[in-house]
C-alpha cells in the first residue's frame, strides 16, 4: 500500500471520528437542555468511541473536542446519576424492567407475589332474631295483592270530543273578546315598560291574587308571544317581557314552545 494510500485512508478515518465525536456532544447538549431522558445516550458507547479515535489525535485541535466530548459524557453521567436518586427516593420502578422481570417469573412466584399485593376489601352482613321477626310481621299484615287492588279507585275520563265557535268564545279564546282582551293585554304591558324603560318581569305581570286569573293572563302572554306582540327573554332564572311598537299580528316562523308551569298558590 502507498504511503499517498495510507494518508488518505487516515484522514477519512479522522474525518468520521470528528463528525462522531461532534453528534456526541449534540446528543449530550440536547440532555443537558432537558430535551432528551439521561438515559436515551449510552454513555458506554460514547467511551468506547474516545478510546477508539483517541490514538489517531494527531492536532491540538482533535485533542481539544477529545477533552470536550469527554466533559459533556460526564455531565451526562452526572444527570443519570440525579435521576436515579430521584426514582429511589420516589420509590420509582421502570415499566421496561418491571415487565422484563415479570416475563421470567414463575407462575408459582407471581402468584406469591399476587398474594402478598392483594388487599380485599370485606364486608360482613348478619341477620339477626330482631331483623327477622320484623320481616314476618311485614308479611304477614300485608293484604293479598287482590284485595289491595280492590281500594284503587278507576275514573274514566271522557273521550275527545269537537266543540262550535260559541263554546270557544264563552271560554274567552275565541271571537271579538278575545281578540280586545288580547289588546288590552298589550296595551297595559307596553305602559310598563315605557313607565320602567326597562323589561317586565314575566311573573310581576301575570301574577294576581287569584290562582284562575293567574292562569288566564299567562295564556294571553303566550300569545302575544306567539302573534309578535312581545318578546320574552331568559335571562339566567327570569323571565322577561318585551312588548313590540309595531305587532306583527302573525305566528313566528321557527318558534320554539316553552312550557311554564304555574303552580298552586303562586
């Protein structure tokens, strides 16, 4: 082999231990920066690297990123080192050793092992003299089932039925009166609200002292709601009423029903 061979033989052999050496400590800064576990660089290896190329430094240079490279391993080492303090401390286990060690466990082992882990919660129930005579006395005061349902009382209610235009207008929802009613309606809930210049208060309006009155007023509120003569607006756990200057006197398209109920007493 040439002596011009050789030169160039170790120069590439040079080249590769610098860029080597180089990935090495980029590794170990990108450890030292948190960005990579302690334990991803394989310290050993890096080592053995160094005792590899060592031989060949030949400049201050490659002695100087030797040095280097030695430094950021050791540093690297010192966070393995603060890591595993840290598990033990923290009584840590590695999934990857715990299944490994598990894999070579004997069946008779893992079951001792499941034993010595296991800690059942129990409850213990008893029946007593006392809890016993109790449930015969129930049973025996309880009435055949026959004779129980004889004290249910059954109404049958009527069954649907049409109704003219005359019944629907003596019950105020149908014809000439229900139509001013409705009016009056309007009119009284758009003087409070330009009295208060705020929303009415959906209950403060259709509350009265009678529980039939209540009732009747809330059933021309909902529609005026209905027919675009007001608005009514939630806001959190009231309802609120927002009379219109110009009723649009037709159903809104897209309404959405919300069912109110008016208790007793209310």
């Amino acid at each position: 082999m040439t002596l011009t061979k050789v030169t160039k033989r170790s120069r590439t052999i040079l080249g590769t231990g610098r860029k080597e050496l180089q990935e090495i400590i980029e590794t170990c800064d990108a450890i030292s920066e948190r960005k990579f576990n302690p334990f991803f660089l394989d310290v050993k290896l890096g080592v053995d690297t160094l005792r590899r190329y060592f031989p060949r430094w030949v400049t201050f240079q490659d002695h100087c990123l030797d040095v280097h490279t030695l430094n950021r391993l050791s540093e690297v080492v010192r966070l393995q080192n603060t890591q595993l303090k840290f598990q033990s401390s923290a009584l840590y286990a590695d999934p990857e050793f715990v299944a490994r060690k598990i894999q070579h466990m004997s069946e008779k082992r893992l079951a001792e092992v499941f034993l010595q882990s296991w800690h059942p919660i129990a409850e213990l129930e008893q029946l007593t003299n006392e809890v016993v005579l109790e449930a015969i006395e129930y049973w025996n005061n309880l009435l055949p089932i026959a004779e129980r349902w004889k004290s249910r009382e059954y109404l049958s209610g009527k069954q649907p039925a049409s109704v003219d235009s005359s019944t629907l207008t003596g019950l105020g929802i149908h014809g000439v009166e229900f139509t001013e009613r409705l009016t009056s309606m309007w009119q009284e809930l758009h003087q409070l609200y330009v009295s208060s210049q705020r929303p009415v208060d959906y209950w403060n309006f259709v509350r009265t002292s009678s529980y039939q009155e209540t009732v009747l007023r809330a059933y021309f509120v909902s529609f005026l709601v209905t027919y675009g003569y007001t608005k009514l607006h939630i806001d959190g756990n009231k309802m609120m009423l927002i009379p219109l200057d110009k009723p649009t006197e037709k159903p809104i398209l897209g309404a959405v029903s919300l069912p109110i109920s008016i208790p007793k007493g209310i």
